[in-house]
C-alpha cells in the first residue's frame, strides 16, 4: 500500500520527468518487461480472497488456502485456491461472448452465445470437488519444479451450468470422438499471441458424464473473474487443470488433445513407478485422470491447546476423485492405532464428505492428530509421501495437526 | 536596434513555448497515469496526515533480502532479476530448490516451450545465482511439523 502512495505521490511531483525516464530505460529492458514496482500488490482486494490466504506467486496469480479456512461444507470463493497459468482476461463482453462447438469428430460446428446455452440447455447445479494436480508439491524430494503448494489447492463450491453433455448432443459428435479440448481466453505470460498458456480436456466419457458442466454459476453468482468468468468447464474429482476457465471453444477431438499442458511431462506422472530423482521419458509419462483419496482436518486449526480430561472434536473433508470415500479414520500414535471417524454420505457424487471425531487423549503432552480417508476399493492415503514423480503431482498423504494436551 | 527587439520577440515565443509545452507534458503525464492508476488524483473524504518518508525503494536490500522482490543478496542479484523477473514473479523462482542441473534444465524449458531468450554469458551468472541460494535441502520422506502457532482451544 506504501509502495502505491509513494508512486502515485512521486508522480504528482514529477510525472513528466518519470515518463520520461521510463523511456530512457525502455530501450535496455526486455520486451514485455513490467517494471516490478508497478504491478498491484493486493491480490486480497482484486480477488475478494481472505488475508490468511497463501499468495505463491503473483505473475500469474497463484494462491492457496491453509487447511482450517476449508471448513465450510460448500467453499466460498474468499477461501478458494487460484490456479492460473496465464494472464486474466481483460474487457470481457459477456453480451458477446460465444461457445463454439468444433474439432474433428463434429460434423458441423456449432456456436452458441451465452444467453442460448443458458436457456436452450437445462440447466443444473452440483458441488464438485476441484483439487489442482500439484497440490501438496511442496513435500516431494528431491523437489519438483513449479508452485510450492502445500495442502490448500483444494475447493469444493457448488457449481451451475448446462451439461456439456447436452450441448454436444445438440451439435452431433462423431463416433470417433476421444477426447475434447477447451480453448480459453487467457493470454500467455509472454505476451505472444499464437501461445495458449492453457488448453487441455478430458476422454470423452468424462465430458458426457452428468456431473461435467459448462458452469456459469459459482454457489449461486456468477463465476469470480478468477475462476473463469463468464464460462468454465468444470469437471470435478480429475486435476482442476481439466477444468478451463474463460471457455470460449471446445473442439472434440479424434485423437487425445495435443493442447498446450497436455503433453508429457505436464499433468502426467510416470506410468510405471520410479526412484526420486529418476529421469523419465515423456513417452513413458501418463496422463492423470482421477484424482486419488484425501482428506483434510479443516477443524481445529493446528497448535490447539487443551486442558487434560477435555474432548478434541475435530472435522473435515475427505474427496476420492471420481470414487465416493468409503471410510475415515484418526490416529493420535502416528498410525499404531486408527479409530474410525464419522462420515456422511456426499451431497452428490464427486462432492467431498464430511468427517468427524471426538478424541480423549490419554496424558499430557504433545500429540499429532492424523486423519485417513480410505476409498470404496480399499484404497487408503498413504502416511508418507507417495510415489515421487519429476513434477510433483498427487501428494495424498495423510493430513495432520499439532494438539498439546495441558 | 530593430534586430535587438526582433530577439526579445523570439527569445518571448521561446520562454512562452518552452513554459506551454513544459506544462502540457507534466498534464499529459498525469493523464497518462490517471489512467493507469484511476484513483489518482480523487482524494478521499479523510485528510491523509501521514507521510512516507520510509519508503521501500526498488533495489532496497535488508537482512540481505532484496526487499522488492523476496530475493537473497548476492553475485548476480541484478541479472536474475532482470532476466527472470519479466515473465513469471519472483515468487516462482524463490519458492523452489533445484541444483545446478536442474536450474539449467528449467531455464531449457522455458527457452523451449515460454519465449525465454538466449541468456548467453549471462546464463552462468543466473544458474550460479539460483543454485547457490535455493539450492536442494536434503529432507526425509514426511517433514516434522514447524511453525506451529500455539493457542488455548476454547471448547
């Protein structure tokens, strides 16, 4: 804030003289160099997000939650995540604004304006879970390059749209359809405009499932600007990246999409298990599809101290991708005992659940409370980190926090 | 004489042109920035009484921090941050931990896939940079829990 005044002050003074040495210096900086000194420094403000919110990086925005802001059951958007891989659309003209509808395995394409998709579609509402691929990197070793996120690349909102499902049918899809791909209107960090800094999509039959929506609604208003504003595809329970923000094509394709992030190594893992740090080659590099099982204790915040003989109740999520969570457990003696916790059923499916437990701590001192989700095909979160691969993608490790008993 | 008076003419035109374009310039550089910044110049209903005397400059370094960006002081500081600062922010850089392999090999992929430029001599100086200060610390499988903020639960 300091930082705004002192430019704006300095400009009052001497605007002419400061144009003029940005002038002078423009000739020795890069092409599309920002001077660093006047970017906005307040994400908070622009994005409506929490303070306590993580900012990992600024250019493009990227931030994270902390575990105990997730504890609403539907996430508000000043408590969930940003993921972006480019530049925020500017100026967006929504009365303009059009879904086309093309690729190899449509016969014609189709272009729909917002208004018609909107009233020419049923439209409907799910909650999905939307968990960046990347999310807990910050654990991996040796580490992974790109944003360290720790364990609140996480949201569960409730989402409005038409099925994209519905809107395919209506254009006419080819037998030979394998996969779609979303096209946005981002704009890449370097400035050149032949780049996409995003596009990738999902198999077909993920793109017709029911819950895989053409949103335009975020828990009942429209989509914050930082979440894809005016249309996003949502496709829950897979790498939030599947899901674009700022759609404005879709092409269904008869091949699996060549979009940018789509190939090796970005969003892929290796296909068959290696040792960290091990080299793999992109053609032994798998696409990630479902996310695996996880959970998060969102209450009480790590650190909580209590009175010896008092209760710790504790709560949470657990989410398992396109699978519905099937048990959750809580270990208070790093995993030499489990006891079960109580869990609901999802709202819908791809909706993360509700957890919770009440824990008697048999003496003083300190303890760590672990929670584990396990799936209905038996699947547990691991206690260590999982298998390492180059970039860092599906830490589902077991969540935990620090308690001290007084 | 004439001639002497011929000069006063020009030398007023000059100063009068000199003081007209002088102060078109600073207006248009305000203009300039009022549109960049459109809360310039609208002032708040509260008389803002403080000043800022302590302002963080742009290449301010405290506790051998470049305040600007969150980067560490040291050779090749001014390198890095005009080569790797224009694209993506600092952030980007500071919050990972590579060697020197893998710094050479992410700056590769840039050079590939995101536009970055040749860095030539330059590259040396960079690679040198990152390794030495966000070099890979060495951590086991599941790290302790650190930074725990204590605080009494009021059930």
């Amino acid at each position: 804030m300091k930082r705004r005044k002192f430019i704006r002050n300095t400009f009052l003074g001497t605007a002419a003289s400061l144009i003029g040495a940005d002038i002078v210096f423009s000739s020795s900086m890069p092409k599309n160099y920002t001077p660093i000194g006047l970017k906005d420094p307040d994400p908070y403000t622009l994005f409506n997000k929490d303070k306590d919110m993580t900012v990992l990086n600024d250019k493009p925005w990227n931030i994270e939650a902390k575990a105990h802001l997730l504890d609403d059951k539907i996430t508000p958007n000043k408590y969930m995540f940003i993921r972006n891989n480019g530049n925020i659309p500017q100026n967006i003209d929504v009365a303009h604004w059009k879904l086309i509808i093309d690729g190899e395995s449509v016969s014609t394409p189709k272009t729909y304006t917002l208004q018609a998709l909107k009233s020419k579609f049923k439209n409907h509402t799910y909650q999905l879970t939307l968990e960046c691929g990347g999310n807990g990197r910050s654990e991996f070793n040796p580490p992974a390059k790109g944003n360290q996120w720790t364990v609140g690349a996480v949201s569960c909102a409730v989402w409005t749209g038409v099925r994209l499902k519905d809107v395919l049918e209506d254009v006419g899809i080819k037998d030979d359809a394998v996969y779609i791909g979303y096209h946005a209107a981002d704009t890449h960090l370097s400035g050149d405009p032949e780049k996409e800094p995003i596009s990738r999509g999902v198999p077909i039959e993920k793109a017709l499932q029911e819950e895989t929506l053409l949103a335009f609604k975020m828990n009942g208003r429209d989509i914050p600007l930082a979440h894809g504003y005016p249309l996003r595809l949502v496709a829950g329970g897979w790498p939030a990246s599947a899901s674009g923000k700022w759609i404005h094509r879709i092409s269904v394709r008869d091949k699996v999409h060549d979009g940018t992030k789509m190939k090796a190594p970005a969003y892929r893992v290796p296909c068959k298990p290696v040792a960290p740090g091990e080299k793999v080659k992109d053609a032994d590099m798998c696409i990630i599809e479902s996310m695996p099982v996880k959970s998060l204790i969102t209450y009480p915040r790590s650190g909580a101290m209590i009175s010896q003989g008092e209760k710790l109740h504790i709560r949470g999520h657990a989410w398992a991708g396109e699978l519905e969570v099937q048990a959750m457990a809580y270990s208070i003696d790093f995993g030499a005992t489990w006891h079960t916790c109580r869990i609901e059923k999802p709202i819908n499916r791809l909706a993360w659940q509700h957890f919770n437990a009440s824990i008697a701590f048999p003496k003083k001192g300190y303890y760590e409370v672990w929670a584990r989700a396990t799936d209905v095909d038996g699947v547990s979160q691991p206690m260590l980190v999982p298998g390492w691969n180059p970039k860092g993608y599906l830490n589902n490790a077991c969540h935990r926090i620090a308690v001290k008993v007084k | 004489m004439e001639n002497q008076g011929f000069k006063n003419k020009v030398k007023r035109i000059y100063y009068g042109l000199t003081l007209f374009f002088g102060l078109l310039l600073i207006l248009s550089g305000g203009l300039v920035y009022k549109m960049v910044d459109p809360s310039f110049l609208t002032f708040p209903n509260e008389v803002e009484t403080e000043t800022y005397v302590d302002v963080v400059g742009f290449d301010n370094i405290e506790n051998g921090i470049h305040l600007e960006t969150g980067f560490k002081d040291d050779e090749g500081l001014q390198t890095v941050i005009v080569n790797c600062t224009s694209c993506h922010s600092a952030k980007l850089v500071t919050q990972n931990r590579a060697n020197k392999e893998g710094w050479i090999s992410i700056i590769r992929w840039m050079q590939e896939t995101q536009n970055l430029w040749d860095l030539g001599t330059n590259e040396v100086v960079i690679v040198n940079y990152l390794a030495k200060n966000y070099g890979i610390e060495e951590k086991g499988r599941r790290d302790n829990l650190e930074n725990v903020e204590w605080y009494d639960l009021k059930n």
